[in-house]
C-alpha cells in the first residue's frame, strides 16, 4: 500500500469494535484513508503486513486508550440547545405550552444555525458522531453541522392540529427542506418527521408516510410519550396510540418511535410484529416525570432499542455517556435485577443500535473495515477510569465526556486532544447568549424575565 493513501494512522490502542462479535484488538491499530477504516487489527498484524514501509498524514499513538465508535444519537432537538435550563421540574404538557412552544415561535432560522452549532459542540466533545434532530428551520441546522463536520440526521418538524390549512403549510415546508438537502447535504442525511400523535392529523401521518417512502427515508415521531397522551387516544379512538397507529397502517420497519413509555402488551407486540425501531430516552422521561421505559419487555420481544439524548431543555444534556449509564442502572433498579441491561448491551444501545434505528448500520455505529471512519478515543489515564479492568465497564459506569480526548467523523479529525479543530466554541457560546438575551426580552414572554438576571 502507498504510503500516500493513508490519511490516518491510529495505533496502540485497545479498540472496542461493537461488531456482531464484540470482537476487540487489545493493542491494536486502525487505518483510515478517504472517510473510511481501510485496515485494523492488532498491532503484530500491523508490523508484519506494513513495517516501516508506511507514512501518514496523521499518526495518533494512542498509548493504550480505549477507541470506540462513535455515539450514535438516535432522537434530540438539538437548537433547544438556546433553551437549556429554562423551564425546569414541570410536567411535558405544562413544559410545552406555557415555556417552549411561546419562546419557540420566536426563533428566527439564524438562531437555530446557533443552537445546532452549540450542541454539535457538545456531542463532539462527548464522543458522539452521529445524531438525528427533530426541530424546525432545519436548513440553518444542516449548514451548521455540515461546516462543523458532524453527521446529523435531520427532519423539520410537522405539526397541523387538525387543521388543513397548517397541514398544508408543513407539507410544503418538509419538501422544500428535502430539495434543499438533496442539493446541498454531504454528510448529513434527512428523515421525515411528524412530531406526534396528539398534534398530528391521521392525514398528515399518512402523507408523512407516503412522503417517506417515496423518498426511501426513515420516519421519526413522538409515540406514547406520556399518560396523557395514551388516555387521549383511549378516548378519541378508543385504543392506545400504537394500536391506532396500526390500525392507520402507518407501523412499519423504517419508523423510529421516540420515549414509548405508556405500553401495554398489545402495544408491545404490535411494535415487535411491525419491527418498529425504538429511541429510550431516560433522562428526559425521567426528568419530565413522564414514566419508566419498559426494556425488559421490549428488549425480549427483539425490538431494536437505541438511545437518544431528547433536546437539551428537558435532559439537560446531550451527554450519551450519561444516557447509556442512567439507561443500565433504572432498569436493573426498577426490575431488581442486577443482571438486566448489562454494560455491552448499555453501549451497543448507544452505537450499533442507533445506527440501525436511523438505518445506517452498513456506514456507521461499529468499527469495521469498510464503514466510515466514525470513531471516539478515551482517555484511560485519570483517577475515575483507573485502574482500567473491564474496558466495557469502565465507558459504561467510569467515564464522562472530558474522557474523550479525540473524535473522528467521516475520517476528519474534528476534535484532537479536548481541542476542537473545525469551530470557535467561545464564538458559538457568546452567541447563543446573545440570542436567548434577545428572546427574552420580548414583552409576551414575562415568564422568562427572572432568567435575564444571571445571564447579563
């Protein structure tokens, strides 16, 4: 091999591959050349196969860290990012109505390019290379991740009430977002995303559909999310909104449902008969009160359930390290089993697992010759992962995101020693300020005025 093909050259570490095998290289060395792993093994094979035969662009010694691939972010809202903190220990229903939804209408597009500039951010520095939104004036939020090289996975927001005439407008508004990105997105992808059963008219679910398949793309929605929600469907059809999501015949294998909550046993094996893909999001479900996920169940019924952050106004942050860390201990506490979600199971929740919800397991979501170089290095030499016995356990009880000294996407170095490479993170930060000072000085949002005072 020339040695001029080789952007990439990683070497002495121990890499967690996350494949089908869990098959790891305790010394090991990983090749990347244009976007992609071109070689990896252990570091025997590497000296045998190249010697000193071979020259790079960049070698990183990575000394006996962990690498892992990257965190795949199955369901956030990531411009809510400008909403961190505002409106906390409320109920999602009074969350919405009376804080988010007011100061949401007031975002203008440039300041959702700020909000997604701040939590890709964030999730670089976290580990994460990969994570779908779900918000609104999503073009600002494809630029912004295609200049800071993240790979997002973006759907506008639809919501009609039941109204023709809004159903309409959001139709329109979706098809414009995917003209947009068919012409301008290279490593972000698009997936279609009605917000959710109580907001969303069985026509624009089925148009949302439709729309999906015609464009071969994922679907995205909010489903079961809370009680309230589960009792509103009892009443208005009077089944749960899973049940009626089937009826409608909109259940099927490219549909990522967010939170599902509020299950029954029906509910459960209509997900496992349609393979519908799960986002778990505990911490947001926690911190809404919104209820405990049933993984047991779901989990034996061989649904695919990957993790996601939700938005930074109700985590309060885009930490998958947290994620898949809450997501192990609630379910081994409110099964009381220690057994149930073990640590390989936590982070193939958040890696392959995700890849395979936004239907990306052939790219992304496991380090294997031939996917896209997607990859976090962690740091093993601090006083919380050390001594470093169980590398497993130690990402998923041990490590936080300042673990991660390095993250990698499509094979461009992005962030290389806590330092990010392709963003000014103070720029992006005086901004968000300036933009949520902005917000809330308006006259009809007098809720938030109590909030002016730290941030001035």
């Amino acid at each position: 091999m020339a040695s001029s093909e080789i952007d990439i050259l990683i070497h002495n570490a121990h890499i967690l591959t996350m494949n089908n095998n869990l098959e790891t290289f305790n010394r090991g060395y990983i090749l990347i050349k244009d976007t992609l792993i071109s070689d990896m093994g252990p570091m025997d094979k590497f000296h045998f196969s190249y010697g000193n035969k071979i020259d790079v662009k960049e070698e990183i010694d990575a000394k006996g860290d962990l690498v892992i691939p990257g965190f795949v972010n199955a369901h956030g809202h990531f411009a809510m990012t400008l909403f961190r903190g505002i409106a906390d220990d409320l109920p999602l229903t009074k969350w919405l109505n009376d804080y988010i939804w007011p100061i949401e209408a007031k975002l203008k597009p440039k300041d959702c390019y700020v909000g997604t500039q701040l939590a890709a951010i964030e999730m670089i520095q976290g580990g994460t290379t990969t994570a779908c939104d779900m918000y609104f004036h999503e073009e600002k939020s494809l630029q912004a991740m295609e200049e800071i090289g993240f790979r997002g996975v973006l759907g506008y927001g639809m919501i009609d009430l039941g109204k023709a005439t809004r159903r309409a407008i959001e139709m329109t508004r979706v098809k414009k977002f995917l003209k947009y990105a068919k012409e301008n997105a290279k490593l972000c992808s698009i997936i279609i995303s009605p917000h959710a059963t109580n907001t969303c008219s069985d026509e624009l679910l089925l148009a949302s559909k439709e729309l999906a398949e015609k464009n071969q793309l994922r679907i995205q929605i909010h489903l079961s999310e809370t009680k309230d929600e589960f009792d509103d469907s009892m009443k208005k059809n009077n089944c749960s909104p899973i049940t009626h999501l089937a009826n409608i015949g909109f259940l099927n294998e490219n549909l990522v449902a967010a939170h599902c909550v509020w299950l029954n046993d029906e509910d459960c094996k209509l997900l496992s008969e349609n393979k519908v893909k799960i986002s778990h999001n505990p911490t947001s479900n926690l911190k809404l009160g919104s209820g405990i996920f049933r993984y047991q169940t779901l989990f034996e019924n061989g649904i695919t359930i990957a993790l996601g952050t939700d938005g930074a106004a109700s985590n309060n942050n885009l930490s998958m390290l947290s994620e898949l860390r809450l997501a192990s201990y609630i379910h081994k506490g409110v099964n009381t089993n220690p057994e149930i979600l073990p640590a390989t199971e936590a982070i193939s929740m958040a890696t392959i697992n995700g890849a395979k919800a936004l239907g990306l397991q052939k790219t992304v979501g496991s380090l294997e010759i031939g996917k896209k170089a997607d990859l976090a290095i962690i740091n093993t030499k601090t006083p919380n992962v050390w001594p470093p016995h169980n590398p497993y356990s130690l990402i998923a009880f041990c490590t936080n995101d300042s673990n991660v000294k390095t993250t990698i996407i499509d094979g461009k170095t992005v962030m290389k020693d806590r330092q990010l490479l392709t963003i000014n993170y103070k720029e992006v930060m005086t901004e968000a300020k300036d933009i949520i000072l902005n917000l809330m000085k308006s006259d009809d949002l007098k809720q938030y005025k109590d909030k002016l005072k730290f941030l001035q």
